[in-house]
C-alpha cells in the first residue's frame, strides 16, 4: 500500500518537472577589437510562449547601437564570424518586439541606449523565441552589439561595424 503510494508521488513529481523547469541562456559580451574594454551579459530565460531577454553593457561609447542575434555562434575576426542576421524565414529587418516574426528577423531587437558612464540595459520579451524548442531557437547563436544605431533601414539597419559579441550558451542552473 504504502510504495504505491510512493510511486504516485514519484510520477507526480516528474509529470510535472517539465512544467516548473524554465530554460536559461547566457551570452557573455566581449569587445571585439583588441583591447576593447567593452563587457557586458546577455541573459535570456524561456517564458511562457518566448524569452525574457535582459542585456546589460558597459564601456560602449554613449549614443545608441544596433543589437541583434546573429546567425552564428562565433565572435572571430572582430564579429563577422557571427556571420548574417539570424533570419530563419526570411523575411525583412525590423524591429521583433513590435513588428513579430513574420516583420522583423526573429534576432531583430532594435537598439541598446548608452549612456555617459559608458552602460547600457535592454530587457525585452520576444514572443515565438525558444532556447530549446526547435523553431526560433536561438541557442548557439551570437549576439552582437554594433558600432552605431539601427535606424531600421533595410537588408540589417545600418548599424556598421560589431563592437562586441557574445555566444548563446545554455546555463546548466535552473
Ligand atoms: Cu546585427
């Protein structure tokens, strides 16, 4: 009597694990140039229905820069490695977080603003986003912080050159 009873709680339990585990995902930020003092984090955390994104930067020049996920999870040869805009439906640059996916690349996240003490914070939730699922997933993935604004003109914003970067990497703590 009692083991059964053991077992319904043990079956309870990982029935509904999957429910309460939420995926989390680090991407450390580095500049790109040599010497560069620019760091920062990315954090991206699976939510209900996408990603709860949370970018902290510092030492980047003051004024807005472009951030995107691009489609690579390689920061070399000062970003380019990273390669073009995470765009798996191809479909125009805009902005994800107002236009969605079927507007915007999935990695579209619009600009960083930077203040005078050289920091600057972004959190968004980006509807459709997975860090495990297998549409959107943008694990293994970089992100890149950019030379100047992304003023959303087309193919990627006009954001010149990547000043940092950082590779999507899924953190083991829950
Ligand atoms: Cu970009």
């Amino acid at each position: 009597m009692r083991s059964w009873l053991i077992v319904l709680m043990f079956s309870a339990i990982l029935l509904t694990t999957p429910l309460v585990y939420a995926a989390k995902a680090v991407a450390p930020i580095k500049g790109t140039a040599e010497g560069s003092a620019i760091s920062g984090e990315a954090i991206l955390e699976e939510s209900e229905g996408g990603i709860n994104l949370d970018v902290k930067v510092q030492n980047v020049p003051a004024g807005k820069h472009g951030f995107h996920i691009h489609e690579k999870g390689d920061c070399g040869d000062t970003g380019k490695a990273a390669g073009g805009h995470y765009n798996p439906d191809n479909v125009t640059h805009g902005l994800v977080t107002k236009d969605g996916l079927q507007h915007a690349h999935a990695g579209d996240f619009g600009n960083i603003e930077i203040g005078t003490d050289g920091t600057g914070t972004l959190k968004a939730f980006i509807p459709g986003l997975t860090l495990t699922g297998e549409k959107y997933n943008v694990t293994g993935k970089a992100v890149i912080l950019h030379e100047r604004e992304d003023d959303f003109g087309q193919p990627t914003g006009n954001a010149g050159g990547r000043i940092g970067c950082g590779v999507i990497i899924l953190s083991v703590d829950k």
